[in-house]
C-alpha cells in the first residue's frame, strides 16, 4: 500500500512540476518593464505622454517650413507607432533639438565634362531626448541622413525632404523606443 501511495505523489510531483514550468515564463513575461509593440519597441508601461518641441533649423541653407516639416514628422511617426499621447506641457518623454545641417553635394561624378551626374541632400538633425521614467534611456545625438537625386533640385526637393525626415525619424524613435 505504501508503493501505491508514492507512485501517487510522484505522478502529481511531475504534474505540479510541468505546470510551473509552463506558467513560469508567462510570469517573466508579465513582470516586464515595458510593452513590446509590434515594431519592436520597448516603452515602459507607466510612460504615457510625449513632447516633441519645435525644432529650429540652424543650418546655413534655411529651407522655408523644413523645421515644421520636420517637427510635425516626429509627432506623427510617435502618434502613429506608440500608444503614447502627445501633449504640450510636462511629459514622461521629451524630444528638443534642432536642425543643423542642410546640403546639397556631388554624389557622383561622370561624364565628358567631369559633371555632376547625381547629387545628394542631406539633412543633420541634433536630438536631446529625456525619459522622466528611465533617466538612464535618455541621450544627446546628431543624426543624419540622405537621399541622391538625378535633374534639378526644385523639382523633386519637397519629395526628398519628406523621404528623409522618414529616415530620421524612424532612426530617433528606434533609438528613444527601441534601443537600436
């Protein structure tokens, strides 16, 4: 009677035992600091509300409403991709910084006259981010990107303004949100 006994409290050892390693993960995963989105972001689950300041362009060449463009860029790429609400006033996640660098330069270089076959814009971006909930995910960094462009700069300008800022802010919210 006694063997019987111990083969019970074996079989329901093993039971309790495959339980709690199926639950165990589920509790790790519950006790994160943050909530993955599905673009691999990390933001902590008692960050709720985001800044973003104007960005003032600094940069030699002063494009009209390129520091709006920009700004507005960066509310809308955070709107879109974080449940996080903007507001104007004190928030858990604030961006400030400014425009510092807008050029246009010879990418390539070709041809019977040693002209310019491509060029290139580029835009520099200095960002001051703070997270009030993580002050250790905070950081200072220039960001830059480009796009190479064939023909006259008026005509595709506005359509390369808006690629970049694309760029540039995909690159800041990865490095606020996702760490990248």
């Amino acid at each position: 009677m006694r063997l019987r006994v111990g083969a019970i409290k074996g079989k329901n050892m093993f039971k309790y035992l495959k339980t709690t390693l199926l639950l165990l993960p589920l509790l790790f995963l519950q006790q994160s600091c943050g909530v993955y989105t599905l673009n691999g972001s990390l933001i902590p689950e008692n960050m709720k509300t985001f800044n973003v300041q104007f960005f003032e362009n600094s940069a030699p060449i002063v494009v009209p409403n390129l520091s709006q463009q920009f700004t507005e860029s960066l509310r809308e790429r955070i709107r879109n991709q974080s449940r996080l609400s903007q507001t104007d006033g004190d928030a858990d996640a604030i961006f400030e910084g400014r425009i510092t660098g807008y050029s246009i330069a010879p990418a390539a270089v070709g041809g019977a006259n040693d002209r310019a076959q491509a060029n290139r814009l580029s835009i520099t971006v200095s960002v001051k981010y703070v997270d009030a909930i993580e002050p250790d995910n905070s950081f200072e960094q220039t960001f830059t990107r480009y796009q190479d462009f064939t023909g006259v700069v008026q005509t595709v300008e506005q359509q390369l303004i808006q690629d970049i800022n694309r760029m540039l802010t995909e690159d800041i919210f990865n490095r606020a949100f996702a760490n990248w």
